[in-house]
C-alpha cells in the first residue's frame, strides 16, 4: 500500500510499504476513504516531538471501511463505514471509566518514553511519535486500528466523508477547547490562532452561549474563515497594534472572560519574544515557544479562564505564572477526550447546525502530500486544511 512517512525533519516521502495485518484480536482494519494534515503533524515534521524514527507512518485524521475484523470485535463487521478518533482507548481502566479517554492507562506501549517525559504516560496516539505508542497512522490506504471495540464510531447516515472526517479529531478538540474555557451565557472569548482547532473553537463557544469570540491570527485566508464563523478578528501582525491593548480596549479594560490558546509549542510572534523564542529553541535552550501562553494570561479578565488545546512538548521559559496566581484564574488543557464528543458533535452535523466541511482549501492524493507539508507549514496558497483521498491518482 501506499503511505506518507516520517524520514527526518522537514522530510516526508510517500512509499510503498506493507499493508497492515491483524496483530491482536481486538483489532480492526480499516480501508481508509479520507484523512487529513493536521496542524500538530507539523510539530513532527518540525522536529519538535521527539522519538520519532524514519519509516513511521504518519496521520492521526482518518476514516473509511472496515476491511476486517479480529475475533473478538462484536460491534463492528466487514463493510461498515466509522471514524477513528486520533486517541487511543482501552475502555476498561481507572481512566476511561473517569471518561478520562486521553488518559488511558493501558493503550501505549511506550508508555516509559512518556513516563520519563512527563512522569505519566497518556494514551496510545496514531502516527504520532513512539513515546506516544508507535502506532502507524492513517495517512494511508490501510490502517490497524486497536481496541476497536471502543474507539470507531460508525456512521450509518449518507453524509459525505468529509462532513464527518474531523470527527477525527478537530471538531471535538475546538469543543472541548470551549467547553474547557468554562463558557458562560453573554461572555466574551479570546482564541488565539484560526486554523482549524481555532475555527472549531470559535463555532463551539458560540454553541455554548458565547457573545463575542475574538479571533487573533495574522494569515488573511484565516482571519476571514474566522469572520465568516462569526468572530471579531485581531490581526497581530498590524504595525503598531498590540495584543494585550487591544483585548483590553474591545472588553472595556476588563479582559476577555476565557481566553483559548489553540496555537501550542510554534507560536510565531512579530515582537522582540519571537526571536529570543526561535534562538532559545534552535540551541536547545527552550523546547517550545510559548508566546501565545504568555499573552493569554496576560490578557484573561481576574477569575477568568485559560484553555489550552494547542499542543505542548516540553519546557517553558519567561511564562509569567505570577500573573496567572495574583489573577486567580483557571486553566485547563490536555488531548482531547475524543471518544465523549463524537457521538454528539455528529448530531449536530446530522441536524445541519454546522458543516465541518467549510474549512477545506485543499483536495490531494497521497503522492501530492510531502509537497503540501511544506505549503501547509509555510502557509502558502491560502491553505486552511488539506484533505487527502487516498485511492486517487495524482493528475499528469
């Protein structure tokens, strides 16, 4: 079969590789119909996650048709049409009976890799690093798919794929990232980056009662998709303009009610911090850039809350914890506890309350994919999110 893979920093090729194969009875394999880029596969084609090796399949955004089924797989038969969360989920442990799904005890094992990381281990991830399990992922024609008695939610409606792929992941992360942020009736929402986490957070603050949703982004194509979900736009870019100014002049000194970090470890940054940022983390110095981290706290009203989706790695440095203390603010975050949401959030695209859809820019193949990588990081070609469909045929 044909596969994307990791084979070093900023170096993606797609190869032929052999097709997946039964390992556990508790698996699954899927013929994948469509799968996606996703913003925090740039991490890894940045090099910013470690303990990735050449050859590793990547893609943690996919769906399509169960081809077969292990023998102990009850709820799931050959021919049947699911999306798989990205996460990776026993069901059985302390964890998943919490509903604690990205805290599975019982799905990664690199679990040690992780634990020497971080202290613990969370769940098994797809193509996403070997201290995150070593699974393949889905940017591919096949995939194992473990647990698949408790991760693949059947779609059993006529809906097109790409109406219901970012089940996946993206739509229940921007939700979680709102429901996080504590949202009250009338309040106002600060999010940071309007790629697609970010644009899924704005429609999902507005579903929780949101007033005003403040979108902060300097790429144009994503300051309008932010517009067109019904955000104020804040383009940090803008000569003179400063973030934290102008929050404070929007919600009258106050600062906004919660703020939605949905940018993680590569923030960008026009000011002074970006570029001591980029020199701490070329000699190792900083493992993330946390310039977003700063600026949210900064700006969230005293008693406020602070959400963060965007992915993190490691350590941080000159995050002004003072300021989140002397505020008395809340902050939540972590991977998505995927396997609560989607059931629900599919509801709400059955009823038409919104069309995931709207955000694709890009339609490739899987050959098309190294290329787009570099389009995708460099946000080039006014791309706001790319689609592979992996059975078609690259145009000559």
């Amino acid at each position: 079969m044909k596969a994307v893979c990791w084979m070093g920093t900023s170096n993606v090729e797609t190869l032929t590789v052999e097709d997946p194969k039964i390992l556990n009875p508790h698996d699954a394999i899927l013929k994948v119909t469509r799968t996606a880029i996703c913003g925090s596969d740039l991490h890894l084609y940045d090099g910013f996650i470690p303990t990735m090796e050449a050859g590793d399949i990547l893609g943690h955004e996919f769906m399509g048709i169960v081809e077969e089924v292990g023998k102990e797989v009850t709820n799931l038969k050959r021919g049947d049409r699911v999306v798989v969360p990205f996460t990776i989920a026993c069901g059985n442990c302390f964890f998943c009976k919490k509903s604690l799904w990205a805290a599975c005890d019982n799905t990664n094992p690199g679990a040690h890799l992780m634990e020497a990381a971080y202290g613990y281990s969370g769940s098994g991830l797809f193509g996403y690093s070997h201290m995150m399990g070593g699974y393949a992922g889905g940017q591919a024609q096949y995939v194992r798919v473990p647990f698949a008695n408790v991760g693949p939610l059947k779609i059993e409606n006529d809906l097109p794929d790409e109406k219901v792929l970012f089940l996946s992941d993206i739509f229940p992360t921007g939700y979680m990232a709102a429901e996080n942020a504590q949202i009250q009736e009338g309040d106002t929402v600060a999010i940071w980056g309007c790629g697609p986490v970010g644009t899924f957070a704005i429609a999902s603050a507005f579903m929780l009662g949101a007033a005003r949703v403040i979108a902060i982004d300097r790429i144009p194509e994503r300051l309008e998709m932010a517009r067109r979900f019904g955000a104020i736009t804040v383009d940090y870019s803008e000569k003179d303009l400063d973030v934290i100014t102008a929050l404070k002049d929007i919600t009258g000194g106050i600062g906004p009610d919660a703020c939605i970090d949905a940018v993680g470890l590569e923030a960008h940054s026009t000011e002074l911090q970006g570029l001591y940022d980029k020199v701490k983390t070329a000699v190792m110095m900083e493992t993330d850039r946390p310039i977003v981290l700063r600026q949210a706290i900064q700006c969230v009203r005293k008693g406020g809350t602070l959400s963060i989706p965007g992915v993190y790695g490691g350590m941080l440095d000159k995050v002004n914890f003072g300021a989140a203390f002397g505020k008395g603010i809340t902050m939540k975050m972590g991977q998505t506890n995927m396997h609560s949401y989607m059931r629900p959030l599919l509801e709400r695209v059955e009823k038409g309350e919104i069309d995931p859809s709207s955000i694709i820019s890009h339609r490739i193949t899987l050959d098309e994919a190294p290329e787009m990588y570099k389009i995708w990081r460099d946000k080039k070609d006014n791309v706001t999110k790319i689609v592979i469909d992996p059975w078609a045929e690259t145009a000559a």
